[in-house]
C-alpha cells in the first residue's frame, strides 16, 4: 500500500507541473489586464547574437484575491532579436535552443503597459547524463521506452519538452541539460507510465530509471449489430486524477485485432481514463474507468450517430478552411467519476456543401450526449439522437432578420 501511496502523490504532483496547459492558459489569457512587452537578444557565450532558431516561453506570476495566478504563453520562435508581450506581474523567460541547454531570464516584474528593453538571453552548452530504464521487478533493462524531459526553470517546469528515445539496451544519453532539476515522464509496452517531478539527473553516475510492469486490460468491441469490430481503435483523449488532468490529442492506445479483441497495457492505477472507441465506419463512443487487470470487458458501438446541418443564407460568413467552407462541430465528454468532472472536447470541422438556399454539412461520429455546433457568429446546442441521425438548421442571416 505504501508504493501506491506514493505512487499517487507523485503522480499528483507531476500533473500540476506537466498537464497540457493549452486551455487553462487561454481563459487566463482572456481574462488577462493589457500584456507588458519585454524586447532584448538572444546571444552565445561569446557575446555576440545567436543565428540558431530559439523558441521562447513565457510565465507570469500575479498574486490576485490572496491567490498566486499563474499565465503561460508560448511567444514563438525567434533567431537573435527577440519582442514578446506577457501578461504583467512576475515574468519568467525561458529559451529553447536545439543544441545548448534550455535556459531562464528573470523574474522580471512588471506593470501593465511596462516595456523593458535590452535584456540578454545568453545561451549556454549543457552537460551531458547517462540514464537507464529498467524494470523494477527484475532490474532487467526495458526496451522501447519512449522518453520526456521538462527542466524545472524560474518556478515551474512548464515549458518545452524534449523527447528522447531509448535504446533497446534500455539506456540513453542526454545531452545538454541545464543546471536545474527536472520532471520526467517515461512510458513503454508492458509497463505503467512513470511520471517524477524535481529530479536531479547527474552527470556523475548513471541515473536509474524503474518502472513497474502494468496489469493487462482486456475487452472485444462489437458493431451495432453485433458483429466484432474488427480494426477498431481506443483513443487515449484524458487521464486525471483528483488534483488534476491531463488531454491528448487522441491517442491511438489500442486496436482491435480480426476477432474485436484489443488489450491496454499501459494503466496505472493511480489515474482514471477517458478513452473514445472508434470503428472502421467511423462510430464512436466513450469508454471510462478502464483500469489495470480488468478483463473481458464488452464495447458495442452506436448505429449511424451522426449529424446533418442545413444552413441558410450568405455562406460568405463561414470560415474558409483549405479553400472550403466549415463550420465547427465540438462535443464535451466528462472523465468522472469519482474524480472531479475534468471535461475534454472532441472537435473537428464539416465541410459545407452549397445548396440552392444555402448548403448543407455532414459529419459522423457522435457520440451520447450533446453537439455544438458554430457556423460564422453563429451557434447552436442540440441533444445527440442516440443510433440515429441528429438534424439542425442554422439561419446564417439570423441578425439581419432583426
């Protein structure tokens, strides 16, 4: 118990420092006070302006209603001169540079509207590390484990990542890391993700990496007539826990083999899972609380859920996207319970056919619940039509009709 214990707050932890941070920081940003503007260089050791590609990560700390709220923006990619604007309070730099070792200017505190000029991001070469991943029950070294690293620059570990794979002796090389602390995120077939936070990698001896072999999911997918689901996939949207969560952009974590049957062996027990099913025809449904060593478990997907928008008016209004005109189709699934109810958005767009009063757009692949659906300024909610097809009509003229 003790392990898993500590394997919990560990795992807590890391998620306050490594969760994708993509829609946290646009509501901070939205509700942002005007930016403060920070301009300067970005030089080698000897002085002189750096000509290398440098991705640039800003961190602001403001102390609002007794709480310390943290913005986080990626400023873009800059070679010698750099101008970016931050959200003002206490500001943080950090430099990414293929080649030298991340590095942080600051704390730089600033007020709305301040400007500071002149400052010098001087990059550095960093040190070099061996590290090894082994298996914690036998020590024998894991092959095909895929690596993450994020350096504990300024206050956090928020930032830019690097991936590193491993060889199939289970050991790697790191090069040119900072002089700070770092969280690290590793994950290989067979094995539960590991996850530490504020670990030191010398460059002395060899660090160890273990990891704990993961107790195999099992189940078998069926089509709405009950037919296996051959070559259906388990995409991996969220994983959380009570202190937080973390998004993916649909990752592929399982696929179905000739008989339906699939396997998921990457669990951990200290996380829950949202995880959407999707078949060859393209249906889908979700699929929550898979955890390690459960077996048998049966998925039927849904029978032609899917959605037809007709739209009316000028088409003009709608994005063009790929030279074609779309509009937005989003779903929120929740990853509760028992945990908090951490939500992830499935989203794509539907390309819009004309028609003789407007047009017309499909897309498939609902899942139980409700759609949104934004066409231009427009948006309309509707509940999904379960095994069946959901239909909306959206007046693209609505505000001149006014």
């Amino acid at each position: 118990m003790g392990r898993i214990r500590l394997s919990r707050c560990v795992a807590a932890l890391v998620f306050c420092l490594l969760s994708e941070q993509v829609d946290d920081a646009s509501a901070q940003e939205a509700t942002a006070p005007v930016k403060a503007t920070i301009s300067g260089r970005i030089a080698l050791e000897d002085g002189t302006l750096a000509k290398v590609e440098a991705s640039l990560h800003s961190e602001s700390f403001r102390n609002e209603n007794g709480n310390e709220n943290i913005y986080n923006s990626g400023q873009g990619r800059f070679r010698g001169n750099f101008s970016i604007e931050a959200a003002p309070g206490e500001i943080w730099l950090k430099c990414f540079v293929k080649g030298f070792a991340p590095t942080v200017a600051g704390p730089f505190t600033l007020a709305p509207g301040e400007k500071l000029e002149n400052t010098l991001i001087q990059l550095k070469r960093g040190r070099a590390a061996r590290l090894r991943v082994v298996s914690a029950d036998d020590g024998k070294p894991i092959a095909g484990v895929s690596l993450q690293l994020w350096p504990h620059l300024g206050k956090s570990s928020n930032g830019q990542s690097t991936s590193i794979p491993v060889g199939e002796k289970g050991e790697t090389e790191l090069k040119n890391l900072a002089d700070a602390t770092y969280s690290v995120g590793a994950t290989a077939p067979g094995f539960e993700p590991l996850n530490i936070s504020n670990k030191t990698l010398s460059s002395d001896d060899v660090n160890e990496l273990k990891m704990t072999r993961a107790l195999p999911a099992t189940g078998i997918i069926f089509t709405a007539d009950r037919k296996t689901a051959k070559g259906a996939r388990i995409l991996k949207v969220m994983e959380g826990s009570n202190q937080g969560a973390r998004t993916y952009h649909r990752t592929v974590a399982a696929t179905t083999d000739d008989a339906g049957r699939f396997t998921l062996d990457q669990l951990s027990s200290a996380w829950q899972y949202l995880f959407v099913v999707e078949g060859a025809d393209g249906s889908r449904t979700v699929l929550r609380n898979m955890q390690p060593g459960v077996e048998g478990v049966e998925i039927r997907l849904p029978k032609g859920q899917s959605l037809r928008v007709k739209l009316t008016g000028d088409l003009n209004r709608l994005p063009v996207k790929n030279g074609r005109r779309t509009i937005a189709v989003s779903q929120s699934i929740v990853l509760g319970p028992p945990a908090p109810a951490h939500s992830a958005a499935l989203s794509g767009d539907a390309e819009v056919q004309p028609a003789d009063d407007g047009g017309v757009a499909h897309y498939k692949g609902l899942v139980t619940g409700t759609v949104e659906v934004r066409a231009g300024d427009e948006t309309v909610v509707a509940n999904v039509v379960e095994n069946g097809l959901t239909e909306m009509t959206i007046d693209l003229d609505k505000d001149k009709a006014k």
